[in-house]
C-alpha cells in the first residue's frame, strides 16, 4: 500500500469513518490493533481540543471544562483540521455552537465564540505602516468629496452582535461579574497595536456601518444612506482611517 493511501487510511479512522488502518496496526498479547488505534484517537482529539481551548478560552470559562471537552470533540470529528497547523484550528466554532439546543438559552456563548476567533486573526494580522496625511486631506476641495476613498488599516476588524459581548469581555478578563443586560447591540473595532495588543473600540451604530462600506471600497458618494458622512470625525478621531486616494470611476 502506498503512503498516501496510509495517511487516508489513518485520518479516516482517527475521525471515525472507517478502521480499515487496524489491519497496518501492529498488535500485542497485551494491545489490539483497535486499542492502539483507539490511543491514537483520544491522543489526537485531546491535543486539538487544548488547541481550541487556547482560542477560546474565555468561552471555556463560560461553559467549563466538561461541556467544553464534549463540544470540542464533536466538531472537531464533524469539521477535522485541513491544515498542518493547528493553531490556525477553530474557525467555524462559534457557528457550531449556534446548532447547540442547550445552548439555546445563552446565545451570548456562541457570541463570545465568534468574537474570540476574530480576536485571534486580528492578533495574526499584518501591521500597516501606512498614516492618514490629515494636511493633504484638508486641500481636497468640496466637490471632490464624493470621490474620496478611504483607506481602513490592514490591522483592523469589525465586530457586531446582538449580544453585549463588549462588557462580558471584560468581567472574564478581569474576573469580576456585574449584572449587565446582554440582550443589546455591540459594535466594535479591533485594532491591533504596535505592541502587539488588541484594541476593543465601542462605535455607535452609524460610524460602525459607515466603516463597514469603507472596508468594502466604497467611495464617499456611494455611502448609504449619506448621512453616515457624518461619522467621519469619528473616524478619524480613533485612528481607524489611514490614508485615502480620489477614485471618481466609481461615482
């Protein structure tokens, strides 16, 4: 049998799909071909789940331990790792949970997942180098405006829920629980910092959808609804825009 029909084999039966590999296994007075395969399975998943629990760690802390572990195993049989790499593992988690019924009654758990697996890929981004020219930008005149395009920083990430993650963020890092009502909008920017931190920046409703258009390359003019214009201050007050260009074929 050739190697690559071994490694097939193999990953098939540590994800439970068939135990074809036991007739390669070797086997002992002492140790089946299936126990040994069985090893290898519970090696495998254990390993990966500590892989998940670093990703996700704060929502470990919010479901604990045996849950966390029961869950893991599940997706990870249902959605096994693609790549050698498993600290890049885990994407998908969140959507996972949302399929939980005993998680029904807690949708912030599935929230804080999702937040947690953009927090990581903020934290493995590129840093731009870039910074917005404010001078150059004054000399733009008035009917140019439509045209401008702004440049969001590479290093930066959008956030929404319909759960207050924001806070409950907090009290896990800090480990200091407030009663607080979840059940409203979050908006957020992450950005991570020369430091290597990840800033969480709060954005009301309008500057967080007027960012979101600018991600997607839109100009000024192409902005709806226009009145998000008016968030632009805000932008540019919290470091969130890093230069611009005039783009009249998109208008």
């Amino acid at each position: 049998m050739k190697l690559q029909q071994l490694q097939a084999q193999f990953a098939d039966a540590l994800f439970y799909r068939h135990e074809k590999i036991t007739e390669q296994i070797t086997e002992t007075q002492s140790v089946t071909s299936l126990q040994r395969l069985q090893v290898y399975r519970n090696s495998f998943i254990m390993g990966t789940t500590e892989a998940l629990a670093i990703t996700y760690k704060h929502t470990y802390a919010l479901v604990g331990e045996a849950f966390f572990n029961a869950v893991s195993r599940e997706f990870i049989i249902k959605h096994p790792p693609t790549e050698n790499n498993i600290m890049t593992y885990g994407d998908g988690f969140n959507a996972f949970l949302n399929t939980l019924t005993q998680l029904d009654e807690m949708p912030y758990i599935a929230e804080m997942a999702k937040f947690e697996w953009l927090l990581e890929q903020t934290s493995n981004s590129q840093m731009s180098k870039q910074t917005l020219d404010l001078s150059a930008l004054s000399l733009i005149p008035e009917d140019a405006f439509n045209s401008l395009q702004f440049i969001v920083p590479i290093e930066v990430n959008l956030f929404s829920s319909e759960q207050d993650i924001y806070p409950l963020y907090h009290m896990l890092v800090n480990d200091a629980v407030v009663e607080t009502d979840l059940n409203k909008a979050c908006y957020l920017a992450l950005k991570k910092q020369p430091d290597f931190r990840i800033e969480l920046i709060p954005l009301e409703k309008d500057a967080f959808l007027l960012l979101q258009q600018l991600i997607a390359g839109k100009n000024l003019g192409q902005v709806t609804p226009p009145e998000l214009h008016h968030q632009l201050p805000t932008l540019l007050e919290k470091s969130l825009l890093n230069g611009f260009t005039i783009n009249e074929e998109n208008n």
